[in-house]
C-alpha cells in the first residue's frame, strides 16, 4: 500500500498522521478485502481551501469535514470483480498499485468535531479516513439502508484498530 500524505498549511494535530493514516488505510483495505495492493493520496488542508474544493467538485458552497474522490466506479460497493489488472487506467504504471482516488480533510473541522462530539482528534481524524475509504470503494450514504451500512462498516473499522469514541 503507498499513501502519499500532503499538508497545505500549519497543521498541529496531537497524534502522527501518517502513523494514523495508514493504520485506518490497512484496516479499511483488509475490512473491505481488496484484493490489489492499493494507492491512495491523502491531503490535510483547512477550511477555506476543502471550501473551494466542494464548491468546485460539488457545488455546495461551504466548508465541509471531507471530500472523497474515487478514481473507480463499482456497480456493487467494495466488488473489485470487475476490475482486470490488464485496465492500465486504475493501475499505477510504476507501482502496479490500484489507485483508488484521493482523500481531502479539513484539519479544522477535525478539531472542532472532536470537541463537538466530545471524542479525541485522532479518533475523529481516523472516522473521517474510514469514511473516506468506504467512498473510494464504492460505498454511499444517500439513502438510509446505505447509511446504516457505512456507519456499521466504519465502526467495525476502527474497532479492529482499538481507535474508539
């Protein structure tokens, strides 16, 4: 698994966030039993920056905790049966790594949900990653069966990790 982390700004989290990030990342990988090894960026900016980002990618124009962006489409979630190593559009041609997409958080909004639901910043931080992962692999959470289903799946996540509310 290769995680490519970048940081826009000053970010002063209490925790290491690679050491976290690839933590959620395998746990989330193996939960979800990829069976490639994967390749996901990871960018950790602030407000005003994901601010631009939804309103450009989704048109909603506020701050938002964080985006997802699948380089994969999956007709059902977390099935790569459709997926050929020989589709050299998803495969990095370097690595050999499935490029599942990219991963964008407001470090700002990690510390203020921590405080809002009176849980830690890493744990907060991590639920944003395995949320985000869940995206990358095709999961959604429009309609409720689908957000029962990630909320069950990303408990599960960080449960297997020991990172709890």
């Amino acid at each position: 698994m290769s995680l490519y982390i970048e940081t826009e700004g000053n970010i002063n989290f209490p925790f290491d966030v690679r050491e976290i990030a690839e933590m959620v990342v395998d746990a989330a990988l193996e939960y979800i039993d990829c069976p490639y090894e994967a390749e996901i960026s990871l960018l950790i900016t602030h407000d005003e920056e994901i601010h631009e980002m939804n309103r450009e990618h989704r048109g909603i124009d506020r701050a938002t905790d964080v985006l997802s962006f699948p380089m994969l489409e999956f007709g059902i979630p977390g099935d790569f049966t459709g997926i050929d190593e020989e589709m050299s559009d998803v495969f990095d041609p370097e690595t050999g790594e499935l490029m599942l997409g990219d991963i964008v958080i407001s470090a700002d909004k990690v510390m203020a949900q921590a405080e809002e639901y009176g849980h830690s910043p890493k744990r907060e931080y991590a639920f944003l990653i395995a949320h985000s992962m869940l995206h990358l692999c095709g999961y959604d959470h429009m309609e409720d069966g689908e957000r029962k289903e990630m909320e069950q799946k990303q408990r599960e996540i960080l449960e297997k990790i020991n990172i709890l509310r």
